[in-house]
C-alpha cells in the first residue's frame, strides 16, 4: 500500500519551479491514498538541504526532487555532487532528477536518481504512476519522461 505520511523535498533554486513541483505531487496524491498526510520542504540549494536530507536518510517514505543547477541561489553543490553525497549516507528515499536537461537526466539516473521528470513537468497521470511504482516497492528499473 502507498505511504500515507510522506516528506516530500524539493531542491530548485527556483521558486516558480518548486511551486510546479508541489503542484503536481499534491495533484498526484489525490489518487495515491486516501488520507495523505504529504509535507513538503522546499530549498533553493544543496547545501541548505543537506542538513534535513542527513536526518532522512535512513527514512523510506521520503521523495527527493533535484535540479542540476542551483548558483543562481547562491549554491556551489551541483544535482550530481547531490547525488554522489546521498549515496555516501545512504539515502533510502525516492530520488528524482528535475533539472529538465535530458543528457544530465541520464547522468543523474547513473548517480541513483529513480526517475527522471522534464521540464516541462510530466502529467499528474505520470508523477502518480512513478511515486506509486517506488512507494508501493514495485520499482525495478529507472524511468525517465
């Protein structure tokens, strides 16, 4: 069954993007369960996130969705350096590459993101089917749209 509780964090540097990004996992959550109980942190860099994500780590029910670039925030940590320093903590949650480049896409499944959402974002349909897949344990291979 899918997770009622579910920390959902979004790292975008920025706002209007984050914004999409909630959007559309709350839209999705619609159809998920029946009492969702999703809350949701945003951060404009990596290194403002990597506090919480140290205390998640070792959580299931948590959705990570990372852009690849974020110094226009003020951030020096890429998506992929992300990526590499939540493998070393052994992140346990669902990652999502939202950099909207294709190529650093490939790259970011590569460094353990599950899936791989454009920009623009993919429809509710597809965000609901992906988080379904991961949370429900049925994820085997990575999808990108």
């Amino acid at each position: 069954a899918f997770p009622n509780n579910l920390t959902v964090v979004v790292v975008d540097d920025s706002a209007i993007n984050r914004r999409c990004v909630i959007r559309s996992i709350r839209s999705a959550s619609k159809n998920l369960c029946t009492t969702s109980n999703f809350s949701f942190i945003e951060f404009e860099t990596v290194e403002n996130a990597q506090p919480q994500l140290l205390r998640l780590a070792s959580e299931t029910n948590v959705c990570l969705t990372l852009d690849q670039s974020l110094e226009s925030r003020g951030g020096k940590l890429t998506g992929s350096d992300a990526l590499r320093w939540l493998n070393e903590i052994n992140f346990s949650g669902c990652i999502i590459s939202a950099s909207g480049d294709a190529e650093m896409g490939h790259i970011h499944t590569r460094l353990g993101a599950h899936f791989v959402w454009g920009k623009p974002l993919p429809p509710v349909r597809v965000v609901e089917a992906d988080l379904r897949l991961f949370f429900t344990g049925r994820f085997t291979e990575v999808h990108q749209q």
